[in-house]
C-alpha cells in the first residue's frame, strides 16, 4: 500500500513539474502583436513603401492599421503592370507569424513549396488576388513580374480577430512573396 501511494505522488510531482515547464506560444497575443507592428512601422516608415488598403501611399494622417509595411528585396524596374483586384498570379509565398518563444523567426502557417526553395525547381502557386486577406492582395497589386517583397500585414487587415486553422485571432503576418505571372480578366486592360 505504501509503494502505491509513493507513485500516486511522484506521478502528480512530475505532472506539476511538467506544467511548470509549458510554454503558451500565444500568451498576450493581441498585445504583443500591436507591439511588433508598431516597431515595424516606426522602423519601416522612413524605409520603405508603404500602402494603404485602398492603395494610395500612405498619408500622414491615416491610422497605421490600415496599411501594410513593404520591404522589396527585389524590384523589376523595367515592368510597369501590376494585378487587378479580379486577376490570377502565379507566386511563390511563405506566411509566417511573429517571432515567438519556440518559433524565432516566426511560425510557418503556410508556404507554396517545400524547403528548401529553389526558384529553378519548385513551382508557383496559382491564385486569385481577390481569394486572399486584404493585406496580402494589397501587396499583389502593387507589385510587378519578378518583384520580391516582405510584407507585413496588421492582424486588422488579416484575419483580424479571427482564428484560422494554425493563425491566431490578432496575428499579425509576415509574408515573403515573389510575383512571377498575372493576367487579366481582359488581355490589355491595363498594359500602358
């Protein structure tokens, strides 16, 4: 009897001592993730590009949430056609979330191609601009064939307070996105 109740007790030693040592990936989501797009804006402000949901550049007066952050990483100057609202692209993309304690450069909720990439090998994904969170295809309309960009998207332009499969309500998104085809609903629409 007294062997049972020394186990009883080392099994709910060991339980606590497991709870203690948990991690909660999400603790003060929303909050944190208002921090992190706030540094980014400061930092991206002076930097780089940055839209507005409508997609005018961004004025002075209109709440930073209402805009995604843009670093182009690469930029076709030669091209000066981006996708409609209505147009397919052909890209390559990975999402991720804010750096996190297991997750340093932030989790992967999805990607287009298995890592490693290879731009020679691995296919694009072929999507609808308008399929997509508003953020995101915001990014699309701005960008040109060949462009690759780092996008972050705030939590009110992505799924907001919204819980999607592995993103939680408030995310922000960081997203890597390389154009590499669009057409229109009619050919010549746009071209210039």
């Amino acid at each position: 009897m007294k062997k049972w109740l020394f186990l009883v007790c080392l099994g709910a030693l060991t339980a606590c001592s497991e709870a203690d040592d948990s991690i909660d990936e999400y603790a003060n989501w929303q909050e944190r993730n208002e921090l992190f797009f706030e540094q980014q804006y400061q930092a991206y402000n002076v930097k780089y590009a940055s839209w507005t949901k409508a997609g005018d550049k961004l004025p002075t007066e209109l709440p930073h949430t209402d805009c995604i952050l843009v670093e182009e990483i690469e930029r076709n100057t030669e091209e000066t056609t981006s996708p409609y609202y209505t147009d397919s692209v052909e890209i390559h993309y990975e999402g991720r979330l804010i750096p996190s304690a297991s997750y340093k450069e932030g989790y992967v909720f999805d990607r287009s191609f298995l890592p490693p990439f290879d731009i020679e090998v691995d296919a694009p994904t072929t999507l609808a601009v308008n399929s997509v969170v508003d953020g995101f295809s915001t990014a699309l309309q701005h960008m040109h064939r060949g462009d690759y960009w780092r996008v972050i998207v705030p939590y009110q332009l992505g799924y907001n307070k919204e819980e999607k499969t592995e993103i939680p309500a408030y995310s922000t998104l960081v997203f890597y996105i390389w154009l590499v085809d669009f057409w229109h609903e009619k050919p010549g629409d746009r071209d210039e």
